[in-house]
C-alpha cells in the first residue's frame, strides 16, 4: 500500500516514514505544496498524509485540488492541536478523516488503516476472494485455512491485485504501487516479474487455484 506524505516538519516526517514503513507502507514524501501537487496529478495514492499548515500554501487548497480532480485516495488532514476551523473545513472539503499534533504513531497506522480498509474493502478487516483469505490487520493471507508464508512484497501485490480484481493493471501501476518514486529506476519490471513468480508459485503450493493471469502487451489481471 502506497502513502503519500505532505509534511514540512522533517523530523516528524522521518517518525512517520519510519511508523509506516515497519508495518510494510511504502511511503513517499512532499515537502511544499509544489512537490505535493506534481505527485498527486502523476500517481494514484491508498491514502494521504496531508498538513494544513505547509509554508508556501494552506492544505486546503491542495485538499480542494485532489477532490477537483475526482481522485479516489483517503485523505487524513493533519491539524494543529486547537484548530476546530481547520477541521471542520477540511471535512467539507472532502477529507476522511483528521490528526491533531502531537499525535501518537499507533494511531496514525490505525487511522491509515481504517481508511484504506473502507476506501478498497468496504470497511472489512478481512478480505476474502475464493479460497484465499487475507487478514487486513494481522497482514496475513490463508489458503483453504492454511496460512502462507508471503514476504511484504508478495503481500503488497496480492492485495493490490484484489483489490483491483476483475481489471487489468499495468506493470507500470503495479510498480508505482510497490515501490513509489523508485519505480522508475528499475530495469525492465524484473522485480515485478520476480515477485509475481514467487507469489504464483506459493499460492499454487497451498492448493490455490491460478487466479493471476497475464495480458500480454498490457499486464496483469485477477479474476476466476
């Protein structure tokens, strides 16, 4: 899952990267309203960071933006400690939930977590899709009730290809979707094509039935 944070403060920042990464968010990172508007117009997000208070222009104005855009990502503002106004106004705008600084990092992954859960999964904690199963919170997946054993790689793209099920999706979604801003420096997809093997083998090793299918010149597509 992808996360998009608009943040100047950089040591709260880097608390927040670090919170995320360790629970196998990839994360990436816009200082200013410029660096925020350039990535949000280029890629799709699971769910947004966003700060009011950035110092060349209000989160508002990069909140109104994304909703003008009619773009899906969750957006959480983040807000200071006593301001209702800013809060209320986000919410009108559109955002789906708000932080008040200081806050603690168990609840900011909760918060994330939540979101992305009612933006792809209709609200649930568990996702299921034949005989697979994939515990949103507990970031496992089990086949005919019998957990397998995925890297965070592995999960990452499972999940994304079910929720995307029944759609094509291009190497180059895939690989934004997994590795953000680094994507664009691999080498031909290989790590796509990699991690795509392996997940296939393990699935068809649990007794799964071979659900990804390729669309050759296209990508990938998820469907009985």
């Amino acid at each position: 899952m992808k996360i998009l944070i608009i943040e100047d403060e950089k040591q709260l920042v880097k608390s927040i990267t670090t919170a995320l990464r360790t629970e196998g968010y990839v994360c990436e990172i816009a200082y200013s309203a410029a660096e925020a508007n350039e990535k949000i117009l280029v890629f799709d997000y699971d769910c947004i960071l966003l700060d009011i208070n950035l110092p060349d222009v209000s989160g508002l104005t990069i909140l109104a933006k994304i909703k003008s855009h009619n773009k899906p990502d969750g957006v959480i503002i983040i807000t200071a400690k006593n301001s209702l106004e800013d809060k209320v106004k986000g919410l009108n705008l559109g955002a789906d939930d708000y932080l008040a600084k200081p806050f603690f990092m168990p609840e900011l992954i909760a918060r994330v977590s939540a979101i992305i859960r009612r933006k792809q999964f209709n609200g649930n904690n568990k996702i299921t899709f034949q005989e697979i199963a994939i515990d949103i919170l507990g970031k496992a997946v089990t086949v005919n009730n019998t957990e397998i054993d995925l890297t965070r790689m592995e999960y990452a793209l499972l999940a994304f290809l079910i929720a995307n099920k029944n759609r094509v999706v291009s190497k180059n979604a895939i690989a934004e979707h997994l590795s953000g801003d680094d994507a664009e420096l691999l080498d031909k997809f290989d790590f796509i094509y990699s991690h795509m093997k392996n997940l296939k083998r393990k699935l068809t090793e649990a007794g799964c039935e071979d659900y990804i299918k390729t669309v050759y010149g296209l990508g990938y597509k998820f469907s009985t």
